[in-house]
C-alpha cells in the first residue's frame, strides 16, 4: 500500500481530526494533473505526523510546492494524551525529521511549504537547513454570534456600509461552479490582467467542497436580480476560508464586498468557529480586513534550496 493510499484511509478514520486544506480529497482536487505525495511519521505502530504536498518538476530539477487554493499544508501532529509541554517539543521534534527526510528523499532542488498557525515550532526545520518567513494572515477567532461580530467593524468603514447596501440588495447562496467561474474570468479580464486560476481548477473545487457541504458561493444581487459580486469559501468543523472573489466591474459599489462579507459570516456563524480572511501581506487588503475587528495571525513560510546555482539566483532575484 502505497502512503497516498494510507492517507486516503487516515482521512476517512479520522475525519473530524484532519483540516480542509490536508483532506484528501482537497490535495486531489487542487493537484489534478499534477504530482502529490504525503510524508507520514510513525511512533511504533502509531500514526504521529502526516505532511501532504505537491510536487513536480522544471528545468530539470524537481519542487515541492504549495498547491493553488491551499493556505496551509503541514505537519499536523496527532499527539499522544498526557504530553507535558517538554515531551510535547521532543514529540513534534522525532515526527518533523520523519517527515523531512521523506521529503528528501525526492532531491528536490526546492521546497516551500506552509505551516498551519497552529505550528509554533519550526526548529526541526532550522536544523535541516531550512529557512523561515513570518507570515501573516487575519482571523474572526469566533463567529458564533454575528450581531456580536458586527459591532466590532469599522463603524465609518464597514457598518454604514453594510446598512446601506443591505437595503437595496439581496444574498443568494445558489450560485453554480460554472458561473463563478466564468464570473472570476470576466472580472480579471476587465481589469486588464489573465486569470491565473485555470477554470477548471475552480469548477472542480467548488463542484467538490460544495457537494461534500464543505463549500458555498454567496453571490449579491440587485434590484434587478443582476450579480454584483461572488465569493466562494470553504469550510472544516474549525474554520471557514475566504478562497476566491469576483466582482461585476461595470456595477461594482464601494461596500457591495462588505455587504457579501457580512451576509456570508451569518451564513457560516452555525457552521464553523472561526473565520480566515486568506490573507493579510498585501498592504492594500491588510485594513479591509482588519476593520472587520479580525485578529492578525502568524503563521510560518519553510524553504530550502538544495540547489546552489538555484540558491544565488533566488538571493539575487530578491536584490
């Protein structure tokens, strides 16, 4: 049995246990076409640490990447009961290098990867020569009670807004795979720019989350019934992600997001427990998503470049 066929296995004994961007099915859908493995760690006979990645190759020298769509990747740790906090680190320490030299044993030539925010220790990492990037993204940490949420917006920013808009639109969460799709392609082309998302990636991913009640599309209407804007997030039992968006450029309002936003928080409050923004780096969202009252969130960026020729041209690129 190979370790994508255990994996497969894992995340259906142990579904509640694995989150969205680490299902099966997710790598499946996100790396269709593509490569995908997973490093699985053992303690004896019992499962301590899964690492799902995608891998491929170019110019001859093989990566290991982030799939499109995926924030986070690994390690999730299945921990023992009873771990003092010590014990906890040698834990996490013994499982990391499993997964490491798994990894490696591909040669790759460079990887990046993800950690979840709940991944605090990279120093195993730091030991096999990788290097770290804080990252950051925003995060409503509880959004079981919406009416709660909403008085912690930005009252000039956000809640006007929202009152304004609410009275003269309406939400629907009906909205198909297929025309979120073609909405998305629409909307980068107005702005002049490819969409770098291909469209069946975004068919088959919202196609799939959705059918699995892991998914939803809220679309804003107007009067008229026409589609002002879409977004498409995807949820686990802990947290909802803010994947895609798209806007109808030629009827687009300053506040029609914020209306979107608001009505898709309501939609998830019974849902989920938490909510994430799927970003926070870019200097031009970084308060829009703030003012929602969301908290900044740290998680870790890992690379290491085995390759030396690829090392300098990386270092260089960054000058």
């Amino acid at each position: 049995m190979t370790n994508k066929e255990r994996y497969q296995d894992i995340c259906e004994q142990r579904h509640n246990d694995v989150p969205l961007f680490l299902q099966y099915w997710w790598m499946e859908a996100v790396c269709q076409g593509k490569a995908w493995d997973v490093a699985l760690a053992y303690d004896g006979d019992r499962l301590s640490a899964v690492l799902p990645y995608l891998y491929g190759r170019k110019l001859g020298m093989t990566y290991i990447l982030q799939p499109q769509l995926t924030q986070y990747g690994g390690p999730l740790y299945f921990y023992p009961d009873g771990l003092t906090e010590s014990r906890r680190l040698d834990f996490e320490n013994r499982a990391a290098q499993c997964l490491i030299a798994q990894i490696a044993q591909h040669r790759p030539a460079f990887v990046r990867l993800h950690c979840p925010p709940s991944v605090t220790n990279w120093l195993p990492f730091f030991w096999s020569g990788y290097s770290q990037t804080t990252r950051y993204t925003y995060r409503l940490p509880d959004i079981s009670d919406p009416e709660r949420l909403f008085m912690n917006f930005d009252k000039e920013k956000r809640q006007r807004k929202i009152r304004r808009f609410e009275a003269v639109t309406s939400v629907r969460f009906d909205l198909d795979a297929e025309s979120f799709a073609d909405m998305h392609r629409r909307y980068w082309n107005d702005k002049g720019k490819a969409d770098l998302l291909p469209r069946d990636l975004i068919v088959r991913l919202c196609s799939s989350a959705i059918g699995r009640g892991q998914g939803v599309i809220a679309s804003l209407h107007d009067k008229e019934g026409r589609v002002l804007m879409a977004r498409f997030v995807a949820f686990d039992a802990n947290c909802a992600y803010s994947l895609m968006s798209a806007a109808n450029t030629a009827l687009h309002r300053s506040g029609h997001s914020e209306t979107l936003m608001w009505a898709m928080l309501k939609y998830l409050s019974d849902k989920t427990k938490a909510f994430d923004f799927e970003g926070g780096m870019d200097q031009g969202v970084e308060f829009f998503y703030r003012s929602f009252g969301a908290v900044q969130t740290p998680f870790f960026q890992l690379t290491k470049c085995y390759n030396g020729l690829l090392d300098v041209l990386l270092k260089f690129k960054k000058l």
